[in-house]
C-alpha cells in the first residue's frame, strides 16, 4: 500500500486536536515549547485566464483516455463541485425533469446542497447516461463515474481518482515543428521530426483539478452574483471562506477600477454635463434654504414664540 502524504495544514491541525488534549490533561506544559505549527502555503488555488481554459478545453480532446477526466473537468467547471463530490455522484442524485444535482456526500455539512444543470451540464449527464446504457450502470445506487479496471467497468464502485489522465492532459504539448500532440520528452515522439522538446513546457503543468473549483466561483463573483447565492451554489459556510475561494482576476479588476477618477468633471450651471465641480456644488443651493443671517433675524431672546405677560415677569 502507498504512503499516504498529507500537508502542513492537516498536521497542524491534528497537533490542535493533541495540544488540546494534552492541556485538558495538564501536560501540554511538558512538550508544548519544543512544537512550531508548520508553515502552511499561502497560495489556496488559481483561476485561469481565458486562454488557459481554452487551452484546456482543447487539450482535453486530444486523447480518448481523457474522456472521464474531460468529463469531470466540464462538471466541475460548470457546477463549482468538488473532486470527491463528482466521483461520489449517483444516478439517484440526478433530477433531469427539473434538471437538478443533489450533492449529498461532500467535504463538510455545508456541501449538502443542491445545484442547478445548465444546458452544458444537463447535456454532459444526458451523453454520461447513454454511455453507462452500454454496460448496464443506470440503476439509481450505481455511480454517475464508475471504477474501471483493466478495462472492467463495476459501476457499483466510484472512480478513486483522475490523477494520471489529469497529470497527463494537463502536461501535453505540441511540438512546435510537426504539430504533434504529446507528453514532454526530451525530443519529438515523431520518428520523422524528432525535434528537441526538453525546453517545451505547457501553461497548465502544475494545473489542480481542485483549481477548477476556484475558477468556477471566480467567474461567479465576477457575474455580479450576490453572496449568497454563490454560497448556496458552492456549499461555503461563510463571506471569509468565499473570500478564500474567490479569485478576481486582473481584467476584472481592470474594468472596475475605470470608472474611477481623482479629477472632478466640469459641468454647467444648468447641470446639464455629467460629472461633478466641487465649488459649484458646495456653493449652490438647490433647497432654497435661507442664510443663518435672516433666520437669526426672526428669532428673538425667547425664541420663534412672543412674549407672555407670564414669561416676562
């Protein structure tokens, strides 16, 4: 059995869990000065650009084996789910009258959610179900991306991982003088090129299949979506966990800060041109409201109201 690795995140975590142990016992003192957290990565995920996705979507078509990992990507991209979500995807959690995913199983209690198909979606499930017709995997417990081994197909056990196809897909490049597609090498796998590739490297090596999910609800913020509804769609908990996931690109941003300026615009009297001038404005008055000087005429040492007999003795 392979190790399993985990990251500095999850241990310092599980040193939590013992920290708080130890102190409920009195012995944290003992050992607690010689533990340092770990550093944890700044860096939680990425968005592509639009070049990026379109490299990607492209590359994905490129070899038959990338047919469930193309498939996953496509899910992914269009429902903001999760790896584990989509490889845990049963017939049974798929609504196609009011075109619907129920998520059941996610990574915490706030991924029970459900999400709406678009019409990329509802036809990516539509293609799925025709092909699971071909080795009968259309019951409701059966997975939506069922294990496949040696070419076996079990559809009442869940695909683990796309780790190859993804690592591969995400690695392709075109050699730059025959036009093939293949993996990185030190020279072309064309017998009749065999031009030196070693310094060839594709924009989507180091490519997450998780980073999906993070472009995903990129371009959800950038849609002018509320909170809310982001967070109803992707299964966050809280503003500060979308906060994390969000990623507004350099061209949004661009587009936003445009409308901004630092110089007044001038405009008429008449207020006919766009724009503000700060010494028209402050200076006019638009509510006919009168000066302090005349109100402080009509106001007498007892106020608005006159003298009574009463008041002045």
């Amino acid at each position: 059995m392979p190790p399993y690795y985990v990251g500095p995140a999850i241990i310092n975590m599980e040193v939590g869990v013992i920290r708080r142990m130890l102190k409920r016992a009195r012995r944290w003192h003992l050992v607690g000065g010689d533990l340092r957290p770990l550093k944890e990565p700044r860096s939680i995920g990425r968005a592509l650009t639009y070049d990026e996705k379109l490299r990607l979507l492209r590359t994905a078509g490129w070899n038959e084996d990338w047919h469930r990992a193309q498939a996953a990507m496509s899910l992914a991209l269009c429902t903001t789910m999760r790896g584990c979500e989509i490889k845990r995807l049963q017939w049974r959690d798929l609504d196609f009258l009011n075109r619907v995913i129920l998520v059941r199983t996610s990574k915490t209690e706030a991924g029970q959610r459900f999400i709406p198909m678009n019409d990329e979606a509802y036809e990516l499930m539509v293609r799925l179900r025709g092909r699971a017709k071909t080795f009968s995997g259309i019951e409701s417990q059966h997975f939506v991306f069922p294990a496949c081994e040696h070419g076996h197909v079990d559809p009442t056990r869940n695909q683990h991982s796309f780790r190859t196809a993804w690592r591969n897909l995400t690695r392709a490049i075109t050699c730059p003088a025959c036009g093939k597609h293949q993996g990185p090498g030190e020279t072309c796998s064309n017998r009749t090129c065999r031009a030196p590739i070693q310094n060839i490297k594709s924009p989507l090596a180091g490519l997450r299949f998780h980073d999906l999910r993070h472009h995903a609800i990129t371009e959800l913020a950038e849609s002018q979506v509320s909170d809310q509804t982001i967070m109803a769609i992707a299964g966050h908990v809280s503003p500060k966990m979308l906060a994390r996931y969000s990623h507004v690109r350099t061209e949004a941003r661009r587009q936003a800060v445009s409308a901004l300026s630092a110089k007044p615009i001038a405009r008429s009297r008449e207020g006919k041109a766009g724009g503000y001038d700060t010494t028209y404005d402050t200076n006019q008055d638009p509510l006919g409201i009168a000066t302090p000087e005349v109100i402080e005429r009509m106001v007498g040492p007892c106020g608005f109201e006159p003298q009574t007999s009463t008041v002045s003795r």
